[in-house]
C-alpha cells in the first residue's frame, strides 16, 4: 500500500466523500488525511459542500400542476387521430390508404388502424412518414452541398436562395391551409405534417425547382423560435422504415443510416428534433458523400454508415 | 402487453421521476420556463421510445439520459443560432492552488449560511456543462458514480474527476458570492 502524494489524495477525497472508493483507498485517504491539514481540509470542506448542496436541491420545485400538464401533453400525442394530426393519404381525392410493406412496423395495417391501435407517438411521426405522400429533405446551410451530387448542389443553393430573401411564397401556421396551397402550385397533392409532437409549428411554404422537379417546400419553427427548418415534401415516394433502421436512427439522435427507398439511395439522421432525409441521386459513391455532407452539416460525432435498413 | 399495461409500466417506471427530472432540469438551465420545457420535452421523447426501454433495468439513468440528451440538443441548437461559444470549450481556472483551504471551519460554515438561491444558480450557471451535469446529478440528487456514467455516458473515473474539479470550482463561487454578500472581508481571509 502506497501513500498518496496530496495531488493524488485530493481526487480520492472526491471518492471519498461520495462513499466510492474501495477499502484499500479509503485506508490509504484516511491515513492520508489524519497526516496532511490541507487534505484534511479539503475533505471536510468537499463533504460539507456536498451536504449543503443536498439541502438545497429541494429549492427548486416543479409546479404543483406540472404532472398534470405533462401528463396532458402525452396523452395528446397518444390519442391523437391522423385525420387531425397529418391528413393521411386517404383524404386526398384520388388516393388510397397508405399502406406498408407486410412485415413492416405497421404490420400491413392501414396508417389510421396503426395509429388509433398503439399509443406511442413514435408510430404516429413514423406513420407520418408512411402516411403522407412524400418524403421530407430537411437540410441546414453548412456544409451541405458538399459536391455529393447535382441533386444536393440544388438542393443547397435553393437553401442558401431560401435564407437570403423571399423565404415564403406562403405564410400559415396551419398544416391543412399549406397543404391546400402547396397542391394547388405544385400539381399533385401534398400533405404537410403537423409535426406538433416534435416541437415544430408550419411556419409557411414555397415551391422549388429541383432537377426539373417542382417540389412543394413547407417550413416549420422550432420551439426555440429560431430560423425556420426547411422541409421539402417531395411527391411520388412513399417511405418505409424497418423497425431495426428505425428504432437506432432513433436511439439517441446520433446517428446516420443509409436506406433504399424505391431504387432511390437516402441518408436518415435524426438529432432527436427533426428527422433529417437526405436523398441522393448518384449511387452508392454519392449516397456515402451525402451522408458525410449530412454529418458535417449537423455536427454528428460519429456517423455510422449502416447497411441498407429498408427494403421496398 | 396491451397499450394499457404499457401506459401503467410508463407511469411506474418512468413517470415517478418527474419532481427528480425537474430538478435537474431546472438546475442545467437556471430557469423554470426552460426547465418545464425540457421536462415535458423529455417525457414525449422518452414516450415515444418506450419500446426501447429494457423493463427491469434502469429506468430513472434511462430517462435522466434522455434529459441530458435533449438539453444539449437545445443547447447546440441555440449555438448555432446564436454563435455562443460551446460550454465545453471554457475550460474552468482550476490551478493547482486552493485559495479557501485555510478558511477556519466556523468561517465556512457562516460564508455558506449567507448563500443564496440565486448564488448556487449563477454558480452552477458558470460552471462548464459537463461538471455542471455531475455535480448535480451526484449531490443534488445523489446518485452513484456508476448511474452518472451511464447517463452522462464517460468512464466511472471521469465523474470523479469531474466531480473533483466541478466542486472545486463551484465552493470558490460561492465562498465569493457570499463574500459579497456583507461577511466582514477580514474575517473571510483571515487564515488563507
């Protein structure tokens, strides 16, 4: 048994105090300290700063009514009716229910029979993917060009024409009125999401061009009230997810997955605000650049390419 | 399970820690409003990936990370907005030097008497996040070293020594701030 030096001493007083250390420390600390004034200063001090510190956790208190307001909030999102929270593909004239995959995470079911059968909110922001009758791009200005392909040069510099001046061709903060206006422009129906759940509000919309596309773009403030999201809801995809790609594009909001949907290769990041898909047009060299453009342009610590998560 | 059973594991596992997740919420941010946000933020988010949680392992480190996952997510959203320097890159003055070690015992005791609510605030508020989140978590609702490294996601020897120079840094706050606060500056320095 070594005796520690004071520097060293002083981290196993930390230890110490929070109750951490194993026996051979705590007697190697104690004789420490019953030698040293300055250790055994600071060991009185640490566990008195830790007490008083206890004792005034209990300063700060939720309100009262913040249980009641939480729970509220989630019994929203969990009893929450497509028709109200994303017109499902079904009230567009013309359309049928979506429906996924049999074997996906809806099990075949219609969007609607999901939703008004589970309670979790996750299946109603996937549903809202499954749902609606698009794809949503959302993209942040830096580094999200990136040379990856022509589609994502567009895609940026409609980006950086967004941000300077004339943002909004339409302003609302009602889903259903963008929606109405957005098919209107672009020719096609266009369902917008809510996407209340995520801390998100329609800000309004425009139309974009985009490889001889028009592709109607709706725009949402988040929370925070900061710039807008841009959101592009792309017509003619509908997405599905496995559970797997999902749920660990989900864990944590730290990850990017690669996914196929219909032939067309697609970056998903979730930061845990917003889902981010990123479509790529050139293949597998582009789909790994978009991905790396996505994780530069989103600050990802680590960014894991994974296997393509969804079959379709 | 059916949706009911689930809605009740919900509320046993992961609902009983709302005063404990306000807490801590309210202490990372400094404010109520912010907190309240986070909190119920927190509870959608952690709703919302139920499915994921392991029934029987541990549901409070599960729902603390979750908080602190969502705080830094505002925090990094609010840096991009705003420019802020990231809280991660100030790195507190901790010198080898320990100005208060001969502070006489009573004397602490009085400096610490005249600490006031919005001192421990601004005091923890100055603190870098990633020792404001130990400090918190391991005194203010004592938790082990082994759950704060799950949440906070770092080596069990790293919230000890984060802990070690948080706590450091925040006793030299408040001593000041209680200094200022009217104790008689002699008396306050007289044994360093």
């Amino acid at each position: 048994m070594t005796a520690p030096d004071c520097s060293e001493a002083a981290r196993l007083i930390t230890g110490l105090v929070d109750g951490e250390l194993g026996v051979e420390d705590v007697a190697r600390v104690r004789d420490h300290i019953a030698r040293c004034d300055d250790c055994a200063a600071r060991h009185r001090m640490e566990a008195r700063l830790k007490d008083f510190l206890r004792a005034r956790a209990g300063d700060v208190r939720a309100a009262p009514d913040l249980g009641v307001r939480v729970r509220a909030a989630l019994a929203r999102v969990a009893e929450v009716e497509p028709a109200e929270a994303f017109r499902p593909a079904a009230a567009v004239p013309g359309r049928g229910p979506a429906r996924t995959p049999a074997g996906g995470i809806f099990g075949g079911q219609t969007f609607g029979e999901r939703v008004r059968s589970r309670w979790l909110p996750l299946s109603v922001l996937t549903a809202a993917l499954v749902g609606m009758t698009g794809m949503w791009i959302t993209l942040e200005t830096r580094g999200a060009g990136g040379g990856a392909s022509p589609f994502m040069e567009a895609l940026a510099g409609v980006h950086y024409a967004a941000t300077q001046a004339g943002i909004f061709q339409v302003r609302t903060q009602d889903p259903e009125e963008l929606s109405a206006w957005l098919s209107d422009h672009v020719g096609h129906p266009v369902t917008v999401p809510a996407l209340t759940e995520l801390g998100l509000t329609p800000a309004g919309g425009r139309v974009v061009d985009i490889d001889g596309r028009h592709l109607p773009m709706a725009l949402y403030r988040d929370y925070v009230g900061g710039r807008p999201d841009l959101t592009l809801v792309a017509a003619g995809h509908e997405v599905a997810f496995s559970p797997e790609g999902w749920h660990t594009a989900q864990e944590w909001g730290r990850r990017v997955h690669h996914a196929r949907v219909r032939g067309e290769d697609m970056a998903v990041y979730d930061d845990g605000q917003t889902l981010w898909i990123l479509v790529s047009t050139g293949g597998e060299d582009a789909m790994t650049l978009a991905t790396r453009a996505v994780a530069d342009a989103v600050s990802v610590v680590s960014a894991d390419l994974e296997p393509a998560a969804t079959i379709r | 399970m059916t949706d009911a059973e689930r809605q009740r594991q919900f509320e046993k596992e992961v609902f009983v820690h709302l005063d404990a997740l306000y807490r801590t919420a309210h202490r990372l941010t400094g404010h109520r409003e912010e907190a309240e946000e986070l909190v119920q933020e927190t509870f959608l988010r952690a709703y919302r990936a139920f499915d994921r949680y392991e029934l029987g392992t541990n549901a409070r480190a599960w729902a603390f990370r979750i908080l602190r996952n969502t705080f830094l997510n505002q925090v990094e959203r609010r840096k991009r907005e705003y420019g802020a320097v990231p809280l991660d890159d100030v790195e507190p003055v901790l010198g080898a030097e320990d100005p208060d070690l001969g502070l006489a015992p009573d004397t602490y005791e009085e400096l610490l008497g005249r600490v006031l609510e919005d001192d421990v605030r601004d005091a923890l508020m100055a603190l870098p996040e990633a020792y404001r989140t130990v400090v918190v978590l391991a005194d203010m609702e004592g938790l082990a070293y082994k759950e704060i490294a799950e949440i906070v996601d770092i080596p069990i020897g790293t919230v000890m020594s984060r802990l070690f120079r948080g706590r450091r840094t925040l006793r030299r706050d408040l001593v000041e701030a209680a200094r200022r606060h009217g104790i008689g500056p002699g008396a306050a320095r007289s044994a360093t």
